[in-house]
C-alpha cells in the first residue's frame, strides 16, 4: 500500500494532523499499536483556548469544566489564586478524548489501523518504507511521527531521544459522588497544584472532574537524581494523600489503590524534522514543563504538521530544508510559551524558590493576570515579555525594600 503521508501514532498530535491532511484531500494513514479506544496516562485538563483552537470537539469529549484553582508553596503557606468568571479548563476522559479525535479524522477520510506497531523505517529514493510488527509493510511520501515520548520515528531518523531529560508521575483516578466532590471543590471544581511537596523536584495535583478525582505527583528526573537521599516517589505519593486528608483538602474516603505510572518530556528536541519526516507532540517534546501540559501543543503542532506536509506534497519537495518551515511556525506559535513556563520552573525549583515567588507573585493581580492570558487564551507570549519583566522587577524591588 502507497500513501501520502503515514502518521504514526494515534493520540491528540496523530489524530489532529491526519484530520487536517485528509481534508485538504491528502492520502493518510493513522497507525497505532495499541487496540482502540485506548487509555493515556494523564490527568486529563485541557485548556479552554484548545477548545477555541479547535472548535469540532465536541460536548460529548469534556466530561466537566474548572474556573480556577490555587498553586500553594511547598510549606503551604503561601498560595496563589487563579480565578475566573468563565472556565478555565477543560476536563477530559483520554480514552474516550482521544477515540473522539480519531473518529473525527476517520471521519475526514483517514485510514485508521489500530493494534500495530511501527518497528523500521527505511529512506528509499522518493519515499520512505515502513515496516509493521506483523511483517507487512508500506510506502509513503512522508512520515509524521507521532508515537509519544519514545518515539521510534525519531530514533529511526536520528532525532533524538528525551531521556534522561524528563518528569516522572504517579498518579490515580478515584470515583467520588458529585455530592462529595461539590463540598470539597465547589461547584466550581477548582483544581490545586502543589510544589515541591516533601522537597520533590517537582508538583503534586488534584483535579476534580465530574464524578471521579485525579490525584498525581511528579519528579523532573535529572534535578531529582542529584538528590542522593531523596524519597521514593511511591512514599511521597502515599504521604502527599495523607497530608491533603489531614489539611481536609480531599475528603477522608479516599482510600489509595492501584497507583499508575506515567512519563513526559521536559523540553522540544534541538530539531524536530529531517528529509520526508516531522515530530509532533511528545515525540517533539512540545510540553509545558510547568504544568503538564501538553494535549494543546500536540494537537496544534498536528495542524501546524499538515500545513507544511501537504504543502510539501503540492510542491513536490520533502526535504529536509522544505521541511524546517513546519520548526519555524510551531516555534512562532507556542515555543515562546514553553521556553518562559521552563523559566519559571527552573526559578520556582531553586532552594526557597517557590516560597519567595508564589509570595511575590500572589500579592500581585496585574501579573496574574498576565500568566493567565498567556497560558489560557491564544496570545504570543512575546506580546508579554517585557511587560511581564518589568511588573516583576517591579514588585521584586517593592519587596526588597519592604524589608
Ligand atoms: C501523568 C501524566 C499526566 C498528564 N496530564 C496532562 C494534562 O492534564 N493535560 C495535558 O494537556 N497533558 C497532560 N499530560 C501530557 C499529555 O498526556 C501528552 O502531552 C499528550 O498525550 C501528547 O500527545 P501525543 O499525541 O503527542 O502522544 P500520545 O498521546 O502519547 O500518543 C502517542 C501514540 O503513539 C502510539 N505509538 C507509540 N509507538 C508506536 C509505534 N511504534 N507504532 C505505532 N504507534 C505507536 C501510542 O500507542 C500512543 O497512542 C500528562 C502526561 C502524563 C504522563
């Protein structure tokens, strides 16, 4: 079999750049090698400015909507308040999201094969083969690899690999009455994150959905392995639960149980395209470090993917310099974005970081509302940057002196 473009991997980056392709009439495969509908290691939030961005998912995707939350410091003295009058976020179930954007690019004219993996891929004169676990294989123009975090496509073209530069979680979904859930989170559903709890490098969170809750931590590997005497991340997850009960920050009920595991990547690879090859979503590293997110990136670097793909075909051009367009124009979109929240992070990780800047940061509704802008609506960070320095400079020096 001969197509256009074979999308390897079938999560929110694959699904949304085989919808964009089919539509501008290109002959897409999505492949994956997990049997569909399947599941995702996630907490499931999703940015309202992605249901903006792509206004085809549908009611029937989100399962219950946030207007805000709190960031507290690790001592939990100090919080941040991030509130709005409209929803903020998004919560979503991956397995039925990510079924729900397949259907959608099937829907378009996508072929779909679920249940096989991609195993080689071999550069030919015009095309690339690509050869499948159950020994068949097949040719196509171009390849976009979106086969998450341990992307094979990338390896096979010499792109690159994210470990060790990544964040480990551990996590678990607890089914609650709306009734509990009401009482501890507001109708609201405000959601919380927690820094550095018990000194990890690293976030707790709570995310309260409709009927059911997800609780997770995470480590940014390479920060928490100088750590020589630090604690198993199962203890602290354990603990976290404990501490969370005790603060009656969720409700006593919840009893721990079979804790999931999960990983994502910390930050974009140096180049994310080759001849006849792109990466999209986690395979690229397109993440918030900050906050775990990464659905938004995956799927508008999909679309951004499609553009440069299907104009790649109309001039007949897969090369690698056609190709560094599709680098160029996700950087413009969102790069700005992730490379300030890795800033962020860096500062809010250093020792005290987090206590000095969330107290800072908490007194001070102009920057918040700036942090706001930039991470839920679709604005260019770059619009932001100096205004941002300068309100923090600002209040940096209104702090030093106060002391
Ligand atoms: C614990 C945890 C919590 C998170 N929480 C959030 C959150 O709340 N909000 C948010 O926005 N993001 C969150 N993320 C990140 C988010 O899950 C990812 O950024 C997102 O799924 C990336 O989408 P993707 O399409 O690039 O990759 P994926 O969703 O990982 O999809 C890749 C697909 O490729 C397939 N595949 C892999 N190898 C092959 C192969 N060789 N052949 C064929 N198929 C293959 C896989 O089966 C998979 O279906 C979280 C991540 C973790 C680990």
């Amino acid at each position: 079999m001969t197509y256009d473009v074979a999308v390897v991997g079938a999560g929110p980056a694959g699904a949304t750049a085989a919808k964009f392709l089919t539509e501008k009439g290109v002959k897409t495969l999505l492949i994956d090698k997990r049997p569909y509908p399947r599941d995702k290691p996630c907490g499931g939030v999703l940015s309202v400015r992605t249901l903006k961005r792509f206004p085809y998912i549908s009611d029937d995707l989100i399962d219950s909507y946030s207007y805000g939350g709190s960031i507290s410091s690790s001592s939990l003295m100090y919080q941040l308040q991030l509130q709005k009058e409209t929803p903020i976020v998004a919560f979503i179930l991956r397995k039925n999201f990510d079924q729900g954007l397949v259907n959608c690019a099937v829907k378009s004219g996508a072929t779909f094969r679920d249940g096989t993996a991609v195993v080689n891929i071999q550069r030919r004169k015009d095309t690339v083969k690509i050869s499948l676990n159950n020994g068949e294989s097949l040719e196509s123009k171009l390849v976009i690899g979106a086969d998450g975090i341990w992307s094979t496509v990338s390896k096979k073209f010499g792109l690159g690999q994210h470990y060790p530069h990544i964040g480990r979680c551990l996590f678990q979904d607890y089914s609650l009455t709306s009734n509990l859930l009401d009482q501890y989170f507001n109708e609201k559903r405000f959601f919380q994150f927690y820094l550095k709890f018990m000194g990890i490098s690293g976030i707790g969170w709570v995310f309260p959905k409709k009927d059911s809750i997800n609780i997770g931590v995470g480590e940014i590997q390479p920060l928490a392995s100088r750590i020589t005497k630090r604690p198993h991340l199962k203890d602290v997850y354990t603990n976290y639960l404990m501490v969370l009960k005790e603060k009656k920050m969720i409700p006593p009920t919840i009893k721990i149980g079979k804790i999931k595991g999960g990983v994502l990547p910390l930050h974009p690879l140096k180049k994310t395209f080759a001849d006849q090859v792109v990466l999209c979503g986690d395979a690229a590293g397109q993440m918030n470090p900050l906050t775990g997110d990464g659905i938004h990136y995956a799927m508008s670097s999909g679309m951004i993917a499609a553009e440069v793909c299907t104009e790649a075909l109309e001039a007949d051009d897969t090369s690698a310099v056609f190709l560094s367009k599709y680098q160029r124009l996700w950087k413009d979109d969102f790069g700005g974005e992730i490379t300030l929240f890795l800033r962020i992070l860096k500062r809010l990780l250093k020792v005290d970081g987090d206590e000095k800047y969330i107290r800072l940061v908490s007194k001070d509704k102009q920057i918040i509302d700036m942090l706001l802008t930039i991470f839920y609506n679709q604005v260019r960070v770059q619009n932001y940057k100096w205004k941002l320095a300068k309100r923090f400079v600002y209040i940096y020096m209104k702090d030093l002196l106060r002391m």
